[in-house]
C-alpha cells in the first residue's frame, strides 16, 4: 500500500477536467514558475500524509456525482509526478474502480511515463514557455524534461487538453503563439487547447510564506488580447 503526500481536496471540482471530479492536489514541485497561484505546494514535506486505500475511500463516496455527469478524479498539484509509485497505486484503483483519471502535470516529474499514462484517461499538459531559454526564466526548469515527457504521452493512448498561462510582457507575444502552436501540433491525440490569462490573485500567499513575489507590480492580463492570440493559436492568421 503506497502512501503519498496530499495538500488539499476538492470535493466538486468543474474545471480541471469533464464533468464533476474530485480534485486531489499532491505536495511537491521541482519548477518554481513566476506566476505560480500554490507556492504552498512546492514542498515535498508539506501536507498530509495519506495512503491509498484511505484516499480511494474518500473517492469512492462521490462515484454517483461522476457517474451522472461524466466527471472522476483529478490527480494535479503541485506535480503529482513527483510522487510516481502513489500516483501509480492510485491510478490502478481507480481504473479497477471503473473512475476516470485525469492527470493536471507540467510534464516535469522522476519519469516512468510509459506505465503512468497507460492508466490516465486525460492529461492536463501546462505548456510553460516554447523556447528552452524562455522555460528556464519563468519556470526554472529545462524545457528538455518536458519534451521527454511529451514522447511517452505520444507513445500512449490518453487524450490530451493543453494549457498555457499568458503573462503581459512574457507571453503574449505573436511569435511566442506562433512557436506554441508549432510544439501543439507535435502532440497527438489533444482535444482542446486553452489560453489562460495571468492573474495575481495567489500573490497574497507570498506574503504570508515570506517568498518574494517575482512579478510584483505586473497587472492582470488583458482578456481580449487573450482572445486575439485564441484566434491566432487556432489557425486563424
């Protein structure tokens, strides 16, 4: 029995994925994003500590609303890759439990990807930057981990919804939505792609953790100027 670190569940979460799904946010993070909204995730050592069979109870009580409304468990984070053998476990219960998972990843994890999507019914693939250089200053991470990962989800089944998190100055450029485009387009099996604006509503955890604020200062993206690049990413040039 595998026992993993949680920070929180959400109990009827309707956007992290098709209908209503618990939401299981594992502690710890390896990337360090500028504009991250859960810096109280980062640590590994944080949370809870809960083991597997007491987690697949706590999901198995709201089967009914997932059933209803083609909803399941999402497992997201923090990187619920950095805790792979609880992932794993919890996976398979599900699976046996007849619960679709939905994995929320930056891609960034310890790796035995091959095992771990051959039980994801869906990724949720938070696509940081689209240059090497430009994932190294927002997300403090190499953009080479997150294209390892990309070949094992091409190598399996799961389908995919990608994500992209538009920050004014950083990433809202023409050229940057011109090479996402080009790297969604090397990934099979997405059904969706979302542009999410920026916003600084996780500044205030900053504060109260004593963690500098990297983008203090930087307004809310424009929601409109979202919508151009939509248009844009979508072919419409």
């Amino acid at each position: 029995m595998a026992k993993g670190r949680i920070h929180s569940i959400e109990s009827m979460g309707l956007v992290d994925g098709p209908g209503i799904r618990t939401v299981v946010f594992l502690q710890g993070c390896a990337l360090r994003c500028a504009y991250c909204h859960n810096p109280d995730t980062w640590s590994l050592q944080g949370g809870s500590e809960l083991d597997s069979e007491e987690l697949l109870g706590k999901l198995l009580k709201f089967k009914p609303y997932y059933k209803s409304s083609g909803g399941g468990v999402t497992f997201s984070g923090g990187e619920p890759l950095l805790q792979p053998d609880f992932l794993l476990e919890m996976l398979r219960l599900c699976r046996e439990n007849g619960i679709h998972t939905t994995l929320d990843t930056a891609g960034f994890g310890l790796g035995g990807y091959d095992e771990i999507l051959s039980l994801t019914d869906l990724v949720l693939l938070d696509l940081k930057h689209s240059t090497e250089e430009g994932y190294r200053s927002l997300a403090c991470g190499e953009m080479s981990k997150v294209l390892e990962f990309i070949d094992a989800l091409n190598r399996s089944e799961a389908r995919v919804w990608v994500r992209h998190v538009v920050v004014p100055g950083i990433t809202d450029s023409r050229e940057h939505i011109l090479r996402l485009r080009k790297l969604v387009r090397k990934i099979r099996n997405v059904d969706k792609v979302e542009l999410l604006p920026y916003h600084t509503m996780g500044a205030v955890k900053y504060s109260s953790l004593g963690i500098p604020y990297c983008l203090e200062g930087l307004p809310p993206m424009d929601i409109e100027k979202v919508r151009e690049l939509e248009k844009l990413l979508d072919g419409q040039d």
